[in-house]
C-alpha cells in the first residue's frame, strides 16, 4: 500500500505538476497566423457572434467545454477537505471526459460563504461552457445547488455523484435483476445511506419501476421511517410507514442490498436474512460495505458488485458521464432531463449483453466474458460505451424536446 501511495504521488507530481494540461488547436507560426488567432482577425468572429448568439458554438469552443466544479464538502470518501483538496480529483475528471468522450474540460474549485454565493458564482460564469458537472458537493446543499443551476443556467447541469452514480447503478441493478429472476417491480431493496448518491439512485429506480414503498433506506440513526421528525425534505421522500428499525430489520426477505456508506458495515451474517438469489451492491470506495470474499463465503446465491476494478462487476460513473455530456453537448441540450438519463441506463444495460470485444477482453485482463453473475455491466474501456450512450442520451434530448439542434447526419452510426 506505501509503494501505491508513493506511485500515486508521483503520477500526479511528475515530469509536470497536475493531470490536465492547454493545447493550442490552430496554427500560430506566422505573422499572418497570429493576426487571424488575435488582432484584428478575431474581430470577425467577435461581430458575427453580437450578431447572433448561436454563432458562439461555430467560432469557439464552447461546445465541446466541460466546467467540472467543486467546493470540496465531500470529497471522495475523505469529506469535507475544502476546495484545493478537490483539485487533483476535478482533475481526474477532466482527464477521463477528454479521454473517453474527447471533451475539453477545465477544473474549477470556488471557495465561498454560502450556498448561494457558490450558486451565484457557478451561474455568473455558465455561459462560458457548453455543460457543467459538478461535483463532490456535500448533501443536502447539493440538492438546492443543481436545481437552482438547473433553472438559472441555459445550459446542462449534472452532478455526477448522483446522477451518474444512479444511472450505473440502475443499469447494473436491472440486468442482476433479470438474471436472478426477479422483477423490480417487486423487489425489497435496502438503501445503506440516505446522502445525494442514495437518494438519486432510489429515485432512478423508482423510474425504472421500484416501487417506494418496497424501499427501507437507512442513515447512521437506522432506518427512515414516517415517525422519526429529525428528517430533512429530501430523507422525508423515502420515509416508510414501518416497525423495522436496524439493518437486520430491513434485511429480512429483503432481494437487494444497495450500500453507498462507508466500509464494513453490512456484516456477513446478515446476509442470512435476505430472500434467495440476493443482489448486493457495495460501492463505498474505496472500502465497500462488504468485502466480496466475506460474501461470497457466506452464500453461493448472491449477484455482488462494488465500485472497485479490482473485482468483477465495478459501478463506475466512468461508463456514462463524459458519453451523457457528449450526447447533450452535441444536440445542445439546455437540460440533461430524466429521459436522457434512463436512455444511457438502457443503452449501458444492454452492451453487457453482446459478445466482448477482443480488445475490452485484452484491456480488463480476462480469456472471457459472458453476460452473468461475474458480467452485468460493461467494463469501463469498452469503446461501444461512446457511440452507443451518446447516440440513445442525444435521441432522447431530441425526442424529450430540450435539443436546440438536430441530430447530426450520420452521428455514431
């Protein structure tokens, strides 16, 4: 573990501080270059875009320009460790969007006093970009955060630790579903956590047909239920009329665990309590609720996933956030609404059930993989993953009528 931690440091120290760096896109070795790139040929463009707004994304970047934005209330699985403690996570980000889905993508750290200073500052500089993803925000001020962005910005705003974790998760989550043979319509599903993942996870599978009175959330007090007055507006939601009130008591005949807490907190025993053919979904990085081996150990039944490579079956933002933004960016979306993100959950979903590329089966390490109980979602360097969830999010944009443009001719066929 010294070894990774001193590699890690040194990934991000050298030969040059920091992930991300600026390119130049067009020719500045000439006289002539430079009078185009700047005075007096850049008045053209500065003339055509006063004339017209739209003329922006035709002389400029914006619309392949990606705003990742933090504060640093909830980084990773460390909290709150400010804004500059943020910086080598937002960019990470911006590398995986420029290499997954080629989006430029620029890392943007505020520091403020309140929630809306931070609202106020984001939105002041919205226009800028083509989208926004935030980020490692803390609940419950990441709620009030995005929806107000949402309103006040004419462009996409997304915070990846919700959406992008919900919509892997509900992708993962249907196929290990089908393959145990149970319907989510009638599944029991226990949430381990009540913060901005859980919540949006819960509420993508509600649209994809849970139903939300077969859900038991709990937070570090147990289980949410309607006769506790400590719960805030957005815990209220999952508020379940019952007499459960451990973790036990959720568990019993329960057909899913979905963990987004913190590590070792599902003990092995537990298990025992839920119904046969269980899905367990422990994805608190980089410990999850559970350990795979623990599991397993304990019943032969189960469908197990984590948000770790190192095991099979990894939720991963990674398989549809830089492809959900390059759908959007490409129609020019002014919102990324729910039925943009239910096309990736479906489109995501159904990858895993094709025969594997050679080249994903080289890059994961593995002679083989068939859709199962080792493979319910893709790996996350499948190249289908950027033709395919751009294509379905940037119909569904088109579709759902929040697109400014059409589909281009020919786009990822």
């Amino acid at each position: 573990m010294a070894d990774f931690r001193e590699q890690a440091l040194r990934y991000h120290a050298e030969p040059k501080p920091g992930k991300i760096s600026i390119e130049i896109s067009k020719p500045a070795e000439t006289v002539t270059d430079l009078a185009l790139a700047y005075s007096p040929g850049v008045a053209e463009p500065v003339r055509e875009i006063a004339a017209d707004v739209d003329n922006v994304y035709k002389y400029t970047g914006k619309g392949n320009l990606v705003a990742v934005i933090s504060n640093g209330t909830a980084i990773l699985g460390l909290g709150n460790l400010g804004p500059m403690a943020s910086k080598p996570v937002m960019e990470g980000k911006a590398l995986l969007f420029k290499r997954f889905a080629n989006l430029d993508s620029i890392d943007i750290e505020v520091s403020h006093r309140s929630t809306e200073d931070f609202i106020n500052t984001v939105a002041n500089i919205a226009d800028t970009f083509g989208g926004i993803n935030l980020e490692d925000i803390k609940a419950p001020e990441c709620f009030e955060i995005e929806k107000e962005l949402i309103k006040r910005c004419n462009i996409p705003v997304f915070h990846d630790d919700q959406h992008g974790t919900a919509i892997v998760t509900a992708a993962g989550m249907l196929n290990a579903l089908e393959i145990q043979g149970k319907d989510i319509k009638k599944a029991i599903i226990v949430c381990m956590g009540a913060g901005a993942a859980a919540i949006a996870c819960m509420e993508l599978l509600i649209k994809c047909g849970a139903q939300r009175e077969h859900i038991y959330m709990l937070d570090t007090k147990g289980v949410i239920h309607t006769r506790r007055n400590d719960l805030n507006e957005y815990k209220k939601l999952f508020a379940n009329n019952t007499d459960k009130r451990s973790l036990e008591d959720a568990l019993m005949g329960a057909d899913v665990f979905v963990g987004v807490s913190g590590p070792d907190v599902l003990p092995a025993e537990a298990l025992k309590l839920m119904a046969d053919k269980p899905v367990i979904f422990a994805c608190s990085n980089p410990d999850p609720e559970i350990k795979p081996e623990l599991a397993h150990a304990m019943r032969d039944d189960i469908i197990m996933a984590t948000g770790r490579s190192d095991y099979p079956n990894q939720v991963n933002n990674v398989l549809c956030f830089p492809f959900i933004f390059r759908g959007a960016l490409d129609v020019r979306a002014s919102v990324i609404n729910d039925e943009m993100k239910l096309a990736a959950v479906h489109a995501i979903r159904a990858i895993a059930k094709e025969p594997v590329p050679q080249e994903v089966l080289t890059a994961a390490k593995v002679s083989d993989l068939q859709f199962g109980k080792q493979y319910i979602i893709p790996k996350p360097m499948d190249p289908r993953l950027l033709p395919r969830v751009a294509r379905a999010v940037a119909e569904a944009a088109v579709a759902s009528g929040v697109a400014r443009i059409s589909l281009p001719q020919n786009y990822y066929r």
